[in-house]
C-alpha cells in the first residue's frame, strides 16, 4: 500500500485520469472528490462489499431451472446438462 500525506486542495493523481483531491479536512474525517471516466466504477468500501455479498447470495439461492419435456407429464427441477 501507498501511503502519502496530502493537505487540504492538494491532489493525487492515478493512471493520468483519475483525480483525488483533499476537500476538507474536519477533526477525525477527511473528505475526498474523485473525478474519473464515468466508466471507471467508484465505491466506498462498504458499499463494494455489500455488491458483492449480494451478487454471492444471489447466485446461492437462485432457483434452480425448471425443465420441461413433451414426454413428462410434470416438470422436474435440476441442473441442466
């Protein structure tokens, strides 16, 4: 990990597109502005491990296929394949 010191207004500057500057500086809080390409996805931590959590417990509990052929009266339910 990088670490660097910045003072308020001061920038760091990655890969020549994305910006992040000192905004404000209050107590034990910092407050960043990031400018990037709008294809660049930008989350706060929590947040990107929330997306994921739910992407892994929408994957688990997803339904299984339902697979129906014109020789079976009823539909049964499995893997495909």
């Amino acid at each position: 990990m990088l670490v660097l010191s910045r003072k308020k207004n001061e920038s760091i500057v990655i890969d020549n597109h994305i910006v992040i500057t000192v905004v404000e500086i209050r107590g034990d809080k910092v407050r960043l502005g990031i400018t990037a390409p709008k294809e660049v996805p930008v989350y706060r931590q929590e947040i990107l491990n929330a997306i994921q959590a739910s992407k892994v417990s929408e994957a688990t509990t997803s339904p299984l296929p339902v697979i129906v052929t014109p020789s079976s009266e009823a539909p049964t339910t499995g893997p495909v394949g």
